[in-house]
C-alpha cells in the first residue's frame, strides 16, 4: 500500500490532504477508489510449511485485513512521524482500557486527571484496582508541578485535554516532560480535537486514544475506538490488543475509513458554528460563563492557542442560577438540539450534567446549572433561533 504517495514523491503533508488520501492504494484494488469490505475469518495458506512459518501478510481476520490495515495506516499518517503503530478497538471505552492494560500491572500507580470522561473513571477503579493498580487522581491544572505527585511506583499519566465536560486545558508538553523525567509513560485522551488539530504524540504522549466513535465516523452511527502508539510502547499495544482478542467488525472499520475522509470539513465546520453560537450564548444574560476553549474569556486559551489549531464542535456553558425545572424545560423546548449521550455526528446535542460526583482532587463548583452543547452542521441562524425558543421557555420556568 503506497500510503498516499505516487512515483516516489513524498506523501502530501497538509493534514486536510492527508485525510483524502492517507491508506489509500486503488491500484491493489483494480482501481478502485474505495478498499474493499473484507469479512473474513479464515485465510488460506497455499502450502503447510507457509502455515507452520506463519508466512502471509494476512493470517486470521482478527488479525487484521486490507480494510483493517487501510484505517490504521491512514490514521498512522494523520498522527505524524512519531507515531509507530495505530491499533483499532470496537469501543472509545474499549481504547482506552487497551491502552491502560498495555502499560500497567499489578503493583504500579496510575495518576489520572480528575478531569477525565467518566467511564475512564470506572475502568480505572473498578478494573485497574481489582488488578492490583492503585490509582490517584490529580487536578487537571497542575501542569509541571505533577513531579510531586509522582510514586516510585508510578508508571503513567493519563490525560485529557480539554477535560470532559468541564473542558479544563492542559499543558500536555510540561506534564509529559515531568512523567518522562521520572521514567513514566503517558496517555492521552484525544478524541475532542482528534491527531488534525492536535497530533498529541509531537507534544510528548506516548499513547494517543480516540473515540472513533465521535468525529471519524461523523454521523452517528458506528462504535469505535483508536490508540495511537509512538516507538516505546507499539509493541506493548499490539501484543495487549492481539492477547485480548478484541477487534472491529469489518462494517463499522468501513464506516470509519468513510468518515476520515470527510473529516477536515466537518471539523472545521464544527469548529467555526461551535465558536458563532458560543459567542452568541455569551451575551445572553442567562448565561453566566461559557467553558469553550478558543474563547478568549476561557482561563485555558493561551494555552489552547500555543498547542492546537482548531477545535471543535463540543464545549459547555454555565447558567445562572435557576430552578431545575427550568433547565429542563430549556432543553426539552429545543427541538434541533437532541438530548442524548456521545457527540461527534452531524447533529446538535444538548444535555444537562454535574460533575460533583465524580471529582475527587478538585471540587466542581461551577456557580450555576450546567449545560454540555454539541453543535452540529446545522445553519447557525436556526440554532440560534432554536436557543431563542428554549430561553423563552427557561424563562417562563423559572
């Protein structure tokens, strides 16, 4: 597979480029743009001594096929020349669970921030520590100073940047160094800017995870999961993901190397409505504080501005006091924002959220109700006339 290059010329380095032409190699697949759907269990060998040698390119299809190997050398490519191997599970949950079981065991420490997507949150302490890993949460702002809260027996750092939710940023590049420094490994949760605005391995993370689930495959439609690995720790991924049995049914791998070619025009159109309707919900006087990245008002943007560019469609806003009640009555008056879990498809999402009950190194005090918004590829003017009718109804409930 070439890869994206052609007669020897280097593969195109603009990242909208490569998600167009990244594992692609029509000339193996009689011209055809697309690679095939391959379901596959079995692969003949032509002879014994092959079978016992193990010598084919292709062995089991839980072991990978050309459909496999074409997301992963595409997403390989998107992640830049740190990045050694890319291995695919079927869930966002499932790559991160992968990635923590490839580089802990029994008897080490796991320090995670107490920002992170709740389910990493259960993984960790109902899976982690059952297995003998004790695990210490850490405030996502701590930056450099996380030395401090390193064990002899630490063995990696896992973060998210901005924090799930409440969109806390983190300086990637100081905390890898200090982990580094004391021979710990770090992962990240990448899935919000995903390797086109931010290529997490070029800043020091040693295992890059996303959610494919969310803006790869773009339409709500498909489960699954990536990790990204650099040279130190491909061979630990691809042992843990292999020994475990886990893989991706050849459809949704499909629906995904679909999804990444579209990827640089979503995003960016996720990235630019997300930004006009948060800049609209700033002014409104329900609001008292919008928790969005690449606003200048947010207390991270210096540093979301050095590291990465572009965001996307996700961010939260803090309202003013008001009963409950009217919150709901908020969301259920909104008829182009869905209520629902996930986020990442082509449509707005809006639902209500609290993080109290899981912080254990920070307390959330946000100051009023909470509001986590998707903004999807819907026109900006109806979104914002849709806010319009929910504010109404907020204010005839409270």
């Amino acid at each position: 597979m070439n890869n994206g290059s052609k007669n020897g010329r280097p593969p195109p380095r603009h990242p909208d480029t490569r998600v167009v032409t990244a594992g692609r190699d029509p000339a193996s697949y009689h011209g055809f743009v697309n690679p095939p759907v391959y379901h596959a269990s079995t692969v003949l060998y032509p002879s014994a001594e092959d079978f016992v040698a193990h010598r084919a390119r292709y062995q089991y299809g839980r072991r990978g096929t050309p459909t496999t190997e074409a997301l992963e050398l595409a997403l390989q490519e998107l992640e830049g020349p740190q990045c050694a191997g890319v291995a695919l599970l079927p869930s966002g949950l499932a790559a991160i669970s992968a990635a923590l079981l490839s580089v802990m065991q029994a008897g080490d420490h796991l320090l995670v921030t107490d920002s992170a997507y709740g389910p990493t949150r259960n993984f960790c302490n109902h899976i982690l520590s059952r297995l003998g890993v004790t695990v210490t949460y850490y405030d996502p702002l701590v930056g450099a100073a996380i030395s401090g809260l390193m064990q002899a027996n630490t063995r990696a750092v896992f973060l998210e940047s901005p924090g799930s939710l409440s969109f806390e940023m983190q300086d990637v590049a100081a905390i890898a160094a200090a982990a580094h420094a004391k021979g710990a490994l770090v992962l990240m949760d990448n899935t919000w800017a995903s390797p086109l605005y931010f290529r997490a391995l070029d800043h020091g993370v040693d295992l890059s995870i996303q959610a494919g689930t969310k803006y790869i495959g773009g339409h709500s439609d498909l489960m699954l999961g990536t990790v990204s690995a650099n040279g130190a720790t491909a061979a630990r991924l691809k042992t843990t993901v292999g020994s475990s049995g886990w893989c991706v049914g050849p459809d949704d791998v499909y629906l995904g190397l679909r999804g990444l070619r579209t990827l640089a025009v979503r995003l960016d159109r996720h990235w630019r409505s997300g930004l006009a309707v948060a800049r609209w919900l700033q002014q409104r006087a329900e609001v008292l504080r919008l928790l969005h990245p690449a606003m200048q008002s947010h207390p991270g943007h210096a540093l979301w501005k050095r590291d990465f560019t572009g965001a996307s469609g996700l961010f939260s806003v803090v309202l003013k006091p008001v009963p409950q009640k009217a919150v709901y009555a908020f969301l259920d008056a909104l008829e182009l924002f869905g209520i629902g879990a996930s986020w990442g498809g082509y449509e707005s999402l809006a639902v209500p959220f609290d993080c109290t009950a899981v912080r254990s190194a920070t307390r959330w005090q946000p100051g009023g109700p909470t509001v986590r918004f998707h903004i999807g590829l819907e026109a900006v003017e109806d979104l914002i006339a849709d806010l319009e009718h929910g504010f109404a109804a907020l204010a005839a409930g409270a």
